[in-house]
C-alpha cells in the first residue's frame, strides 16, 4: 500500500535517522494528502510521526511546528517534539493523541463542554484550525485534543467556536444528529444557542453558550 508511495530503502534510511533520535518502533500509521504518517515510541510515550509525501505540492509541517509551539502548555493539542527536514522532505514529531475521532467516539456532556472550551481558547489565541468542522481532528478521550495544524492560520480570523458548535448541534450531519438524539436537544435549545452564537461573535464571551451546554 505505502510502497507506492516511498521505497522500502527509503523507509529504512528514515527509521535509522529515527532511531538516531531516540524514536523507535516505527510503524506505519496512515496516509494523509500531504504526508505518510507512522507511529513511533520514545521509551514508553507514543508518538506520532509525520513525513513530507514526495507528491505534494505543500509544505505545510513547518508552520504545523510554530502553531504548536504557540499551543505549548495550553492543553489544547499535544506537544511538539521535533520538527526538521530528512532527505530534502519536512518531518514532524509529536505526542500520540489517545483517543477516537470526534466523528466515532461516544460522546458526553463534559466532552462537549471541553470541545467548547478548547475551541474558545483557540479564538482567544488568535489562531483558526481551519478544518474544526470535519469532526476528524477533534479526538474524544480522556481529555479532548485538537489535532492537525497543517491548515491553521493567525492571519485568518478564528472561527473555531462557532464551527465546532455548528458541527455538534447545528449542522446536518451524522454527528450533530447522534448529539441531538442522546440529549434530547429540541428547537428552542437550537433558538438559544444561534442567539448565544451571534452574541460571542461580537464578544467572544463563551458564558452563554457553556451554560447552555451544561443544562442538558
């Protein structure tokens, strides 16, 4: 399957440059649009590690790095651990989210507090994730983690918020219809939260829209 991609030769040289930095087990993982992505362990922490795909046209992992440095101590996605090119291709190393994607896990109200939590943080920053609203870079855990910087941007204005909130509720989509059946969430709960929206839009007062989440 990846062998179209990269030859076997090629792994092996980017496994021992690997291990040469402390991380071992390197597995492939999964395949992305923009890089081939493997799972790795740096003693007993996992970690994932992402490797510029020789046919894309982006260069994306080095401003991935520089948001994720801005998020360092936030406890909003995980740590960065390296960042740098390997045979004229970028890299980049960072902690293993444990966890489902937003789009299959089991959702609970405290998952959606924090969601909405996170996401408010991520406005305040000034950074926007640019693909909140997909529910595949959301993972649903212990904690909750937003994953995947590669289109987030601080020039753009952030939007976070307000994306998650219409993919959870709003949206018709398989997400928001699994959330609106488990809570039992009717029409004047979806009144209230448009209000609360147009409102933190002008704000960015998240009072309103957390104390909505809680009632249900």
């Amino acid at each position: 399957m990846i062998e179209c991609l990269i030859s076997r030769e090629r792994i092996e040289r980017f496994k021992k440059f690997m291990r040469e930095k402390g991380i071992e087990e390197l597995t492939f993982y999964s395949k992305g649009t923009t890089s081939l992505v493997f799972l790795g362990k740096i003693g007993e922490k996992k970690v994932i590690v992402k490797l510029e795909r020789e046919d894309t046209p982006r260069k994306n992992f080095k401003r991935e790095a520089e948001i994720l440095k801005l998020l360092e101590g936030h406890d909003i996605a995980p740590e960065l651990i390296d960042y740098g090119t390997f045979e004229g291709k970028e890299y980049l190393v960072r902690e293993f989210a444990e966890g489902e994607p937003l789009l299959y896990a089991d959702i609970e109200k405290h998952h959606l507090i924090e969601i909405a939590k996170k996401t408010h943080k991520l406005d305040v920053l000034g950074i926007d994730h640019g693909q909140i609203q997909g529910g595949k870079h959301i993972i649903i855990g212990k904690t909750v983690w937003i994953i995947d910087f590669e289109k987030a941007s601080t020039r753009r204005k952030p939007k976070n918020l307000t994306s998650a909130m219409a993919m959870l509720f709003l949206n018709e989509n398989a997400i928001s219809k699994r959330i609106r059946k488990k809570f039992g969430i009717n029409k004047e709960f979806l009144a209230e939260l448009r209000k609360a929206l147009r409102e933190y839009k002008e704000s960015k007062n998240v009072k309103k829209i957390l104390t909505l989440i809680s009632s249900l």
